[in-house]
C-alpha cells in the first residue's frame, strides 16, 4: 500500500487539523478551487449541526475556523455569528469539568445561550451519558466514515481526504477484528470490539476500560452488579467479585463470599477455582473460572452466541449463590 500520511500523524492534534481543513472547505470562496471538497467540507457542516441538534443555516456564506481558541480544540463560526463548538478526542477523555467550561465561554463570546456543540470521538469508550447531560452531541468514528464514505463515492481525489478516510476504516476495521481474528491473535482493538459488543448483548449496567496495575494493565469489563458483588472479565479470565470499602472487612468478607461459591460450585455443575493468590482491597477477586471463557467455532475463532450463552450460565450460578444467602 502506498503510504498514508496519518500512520504517522495519530494524535488528537492531527486529528484536530484534518476536522479543522476539512471544515475551511465549506466556506463557498473555496468552491471554485475544489467543488468536491467543498461539498464534503458542508455535508460535514451540516451533520455536526444536526448532531448538535441543531440545523444547519440555510445559507452558508461563510465558515472561520477556529483551532484552540479559549482551549477548545475547534471552533467553526458560521456565517460570521453562529458558533460550532467541537471537542475532539481520539482515545483519550473528557476531564475536569472541560465541557462545561468551553460551553460557558462560548455563550459569553457570542451572547447566545442556545448553540451546537459535539463531542467528536474516533475512539471508543463505554458510557456517553455524562457527556449528554452537559449539552453536547456525541458524534462517533462511525459518523464520520459515513461522511467520508460518500465523498470517497464522489470521486473526491484529495490524498488528504483520502489517506484519513483509509486510516479511520483501518481504526474501525480493526476494533470489529474480533470476530474473525484467532482468540491468541487478539490485541487492545479486539477486546475494545468484543467488549462493546458485550455491553449492546448483556446490559445490566456493563462497564468497560482499561485498568492499569504495575504489570501492564489489562482491559475489564464489570456487570451484573448484585448489592457489593459482581462479576469482571479481566480479558480471557472471568473473576466473582467483591467489594468492600471498610479495611477491617475485607479478607472477612472476601472469605466469606470465596466459600458460598465454592460451596454451590459441587451441585452446579459450573466449575471455578480459588485465585492464585487472595488480593486485599476496596475491589477483591473471590473465585475464577479455569480457563477461557471465550467459547470458539470450528475455525478458532469467536463463537459469540455460545460465549454469551457461557456468561449467562455465570450470572444464574451468581444469583443462585445469593439465593441460597437469603434462605
């Protein structure tokens, strides 16, 4: 393959850049250069103020691009008085109570109270809601390759245009490699992937992320939250969890919840083990399942309806043990 500018250009400010010029395009002066790019560069316009929930003037006359302008990665002024204000992040997050911060300056900058604002994210995270509730729009990696897609069908022959398309496919083409890829293959992009998929299948208030520790981290995923105990994926490893806040009741009550499972385990049928070695903390490990939990087909890869069907066993077997608490 030929070489791709953005292999090399992959961070948030290379990103920001290429929203930045992309942007500029819609501006009707650069129409006679480029109508092509013109057109994408008001497609893009138009989608991110309807994304905003807002719609797009009818007339577009101009477009001034703004790039860390108050700290806010880029703002488009349409027209010469209707802001659009964009916080772009790639795999990184929002923080610090910046959105309401860049919100907050640019209503008193254009002394409106009522403007679009997108949360531009080409990355993946679990949860959107707090970014909702501070008034932005979120606009995903997905909704931008559609954008793009259709100028790449135009016949648009801008290499930028198209080195960042063909970058983004790749981000995108390798976080759904799960599905394809051997279970050893898998990298941080599959278990993104998988875990998303995990979290549209099972619900139940699933959470994801990586989890740093001193031995390099691993990507979790958390659900089925019953009280303090739950249950975490810990990538190929499935953990009964606990939680306990209180120093003095923690080996305790790990112990305790460690023998109920161990108890119902012999007339379950399921089969979990003793961790390697009993962790002492607010969130603490009382039992594994051996092995993988990741069920396969006959070409080594994913079988996720039986790899579900496995999750789902460990839910009932959870709940049982709870049960039995109670009688």
């Amino acid at each position: 393959p030929r070489p791709n500018l953005f292999e090399f250009a992959t961070s948030e400010l290379s990103q920001d850049a290429f929203v930045c010029w992309l942007l500029l395009w819609a501006d009707p002066k650069h129409r006679a250069e480029n109508k092509a790019l013109h057109n994408v560069g008001i497609t893009l316009l138009k989608s991110l103020f309807e994304r905003g929930g807002h719609r797009c003037p009818d007339q577009v006359n101009q477009v001034e691009v703004k790039k860390q302008y108050k700290n806010i990665d880029i703002l488009a002024i349409v027209n010469g008085s209707t802001p659009l204000l964009i916080e772009d992040k790639t795999h990184t997050k929002d923080h610090s109570g910046q959105l309401k911060r860049y919100r907050t300056a640019v209503a008193e900058e254009f002394k409106v109270s009522d403007f679009p604002a997108i949360y531009l994210k080409t990355g993946d995270q679990w949860d959107y809601s707090k970014i909702k509730a501070a008034g932005y729009g979120v606009y995903l990696r997905c909704d931008l390759l559609d954008v793009l897609q259709k100028a790449i069908k135009a016949e648009t022959d801008s290499h930028i245009l198209l080195d960042y398309y063909e970058y983004l496919s790749g981000l995108h083409d390798a976080v759904y490699a799960f599905r394809s890829a051997p279970l050893d293959k898998w990298d941080w992009s599959c278990w993104t992937g998988f875990f998303l998929e995990l979290q549209r299948l099972l619900e139940d208030d699933a959470e994801w992320d990586y989890v740093p520790n001193p031995s390099g981290g691993f990507m979790g995923f958390w659900w089925h939250w019953r009280g303090n105990k739950y249950l975490q994926l810990e990538q190929d490893k499935l953990c009964f969890k606990i939680g306990v806040p209180e120093e003095e009741e923690q080996s305790v009550q790990r112990n305790e919840w460690h023998e109920k499972l161990m108890s119902k385990q012999a007339v379950s049928g399921l089969s979990i083990n003793k961790p390697a070695r009993f962790g002492k903390g607010a969130w603490m490990t009382a039992a594994i399942m051996p092995g993988d939990y990741r069920k396969v087909d006959n070409n080594g890869c994913l079988d996720l309806p039986a790899t579900v069907a496995g999750l789902r066993e460990a839910e009932v077997f959870m709940d049982s043990v709870l049960a039995m608490e109670e009688e």
